[in-house]
C-alpha cells in the first residue's frame, strides 16, 4: 500500500512538472537595432541654367549689369555676341512703348499727359524717366541705321517714328526743362542727315525714293520742333535737286544719242554722322 502511494506521489510530481513545462511562456529574443549612419542633408542654391530660368526679366537684367560693371571683360564678350542679332522693327517699338508709358504713368495727378504746359514738380517726377526714354530712343534709332540696317527704306520710317515719338511728348512750362527733348531733336536731326548721306551714295535708292513726299513730312516736323531740324530738311531738298538731275541724266543714258562719259558720281553731301552715343 504504502509503495503503491510512494509511486503515485512521484508520477504526480512528474505530471506537474511536465504539465508546467508546456505551459511555460517562451523566452523573447530582443531585437538589437544596428545604427544607421546620420543622413546630414542640407538645402542649397539652384544651379545658374535653374536659376536663369526661375529670374525675372528685371532680376536677370540687375544681375548681369552687376556682373558686367564688376568685370567689364564679360561686357566686351557680351556686347560681341549680342552685335550679330538682328531685331524685328516691332521689337524696337514694343520696347519703345514701354518706355512711354513708364513716363506718362509718373506724371502727377493735377496733370493731364496731353497738357503742354507742365510744371517744375511734373518734371522733377518725370525726369529720370524722360532721360531713359530718350536714351532708348537714341540706341534703338542707331541699330537701325547702316550699316546695321541694309533697307534704307526701313531706316527711314524707323527714324520717322522716332521723330513723331519725341515731339509728341509732353512738354513743360519751363523752357529749360525742355532741354532733354531739344538735345534729343537736335541729335535726331544728325541722324536724319546721316541716313540721307547714305540715301545719296545708291542711286536705286534716289530714284525710287518720293523725295517730296518724305520732304514734306520733315518740313511739317521741323515746323513742331521750332527748326531743329532744319539741317536734315535742307539735306534732304539738296538730295532731291541731286535726284532730279540725275534723272534727267538718266533719261540721256537711255536714248540712243547719248555717248557714255566717264561715269556719273553723285556729288557728296558734307557728312553728319554721328561718332558718339547722345548722352543726358
């Protein structure tokens, strides 16, 4: 009996244990993290094409006059690079137009743009406006004379628009705060006289010109300029005396008793060209 519990106890003990073993909780293995190294990534500027292309027209303007007053090697090899393009006509008068109403938007209030008689305020306001005005003016007017432009037709209505764009400005009350437009006329009509100089040296151009046309259009800009154009009017009547003459000249050439010379030379006007860029 006794050996009978003695074995009983043992096989309990037995249950017990193996029973507690199938029920114990499993050991958890911890999870050790390997260390990554630090990602440091910074901003920093956009690349010069990134950058070009996300400026402005003002800011793209700034940075490259700064650039080229701090290194004027870099403005020879702009200007050299840029010489060689040609700009459409309307190119000229868009950024012309521009211009114009960048002036008339600074006149003051109390004023109206068409009045003739402006005061000292109006033009203290209107001043550095007027000078980039006529500067532009200037520059525009020389890239389109010869031998930048081949068409002397095309030169001489740009010149034409030119001349009307000036005298239609407003005008002030003070005659010396008219000097700008005056200096400007006055360098306008050496301009004139420049072009008809080149006009005199291809006869085509002579005589498929309406000289009386182009005469009369002066003398009527002249008339508003108060003779400040009195020089290219003259030059350009010599040019249509010249005109005449070689037509009836040419006529000779054409009928059959004339006898060829030794050539018709037009006779040159005295030259008016312009060396230096108009300055206010």
């Amino acid at each position: 009996m006794s050996g009978q519990m003695f074995w009983g106890k043992k096989e309990d003990g037995k249950r017990k244990r193996s029973f507690q073993e199938s029920y114990e909780t499993p050991k958890v293995q911890k999870c050790v993290r390997k260390r990554r190294p630090a990602l440091n990534v910074q901003g920093q500027p956009l690349p010069p094409q990134r950058s070009l292309e996300m400026m402005s027209k003002d800011q793209l303007m700034s940075v490259l006059m700064e650039v080229m007053r701090q290194h004027p090697e870099v403005g020879s090899t702009f200007q050299a690079k840029v010489s060689s393009y040609q700009f459409a006509s309307e190119k000229y008068q868009q950024l012309l137009k521009g211009k114009v109403e960048q002036l008339y938007s600074n006149i003051p209030y109390n004023r109206s743009y068409d009045n003739t008689n402006l005061d000292d305020y109006a033009f203290v306001r209107m001043k550095p406006y007027i000078t980039e005005l006529l500067n532009c003016l200037v520059d525009c007017a020389l890239d389109n004379l010869p031998p930048r432009k081949s068409d002397l037709h095309e030169s001489l209505k740009f010149l034409e628009s030119c001349t009307q764009l000036v005298l239609d400005l407003p005008r002030f009350e003070s005659g010396s705060n008219n000097y700008y437009y005056d200096k400007c006329l006055e360098q306008i009509s050496h301009l004139w006289c420049s072009l008809i100089e080149q006009i005199s040296k291809d006869i085509h151009m002579v005589m498929n010109t309406n000289m009386e046309e182009w005469i009369t259009k002066l003398n009527a800009y002249n008339e508003r300029s108060n003779g400040l154009l009195t020089s290219a009017v003259t030059l350009f009547k010599s040019l249509a005396s010249d005109g005449d003459l070689l037509g009836d000249q040419q006529n000779e050439m054409e009928s059959p008793a004339y006898v060829a010379g030794p050539g018709l030379l037009l006779e040159s006007n005295p030259s008016y060209l312009m060396h230096n860029k108009y300055s206010m």
